[in-house]
C-alpha cells in the first residue's frame, strides 16, 4: 500500500499529499505554488478549529494532536 504523508502549505494552508517514498524532496503547492517539504507536517502556528472543520483537522491528521477546548462563558 503507497502511503502519503499530509503536509499543509505554509503560505495558503492547504492540505497537499506527498507519497511517503519521497520524503524530504521538496514539492510544490497544488493550490499557490509555494514550495513545500514533508518536514512540513506539522504547522508552525495554532489552527483554529470549529465543528465545520474538526473531523478534517483533528481526526484524519497523521500525527499527534494537541487540542484546547474554550467557552465563551
């Protein structure tokens, strides 16, 4: 089975796929261009969260979460 690693795009923040068999070449955004590497796995700034986007932030992300629930009150 190909594996792929997830890496999301430091300048847009989309979420690109990289076959794991390429790690550490470098790739290039499908959506700005920027240039991308597997490094990138996990972002280097908090990501905000709701429940519109929680299955696909936290639940499918391929490594370990870290996640701080808030209320408003």
């Amino acid at each position: 089975m190909n594996e792929n690693i997830i890496v999301r795009c430091p300048q847009c923040g989309t979420k690109n796929r990289i076959p794991a068999d390429r790690k550490g070449e470098q790739g290039i955004c499908g959506k700005c261009g920027a240039r991308l590497t597997s490094t990138q796995v996990y972002p280097d700034k908090p990501v905000d969260v709701s429940d519109w986007n929680f299955d696909a932030e936290v639940k499918t992300f391929p490594g370990s979460v870290l996640v701080e629930f808030t209320a408003p009150w």
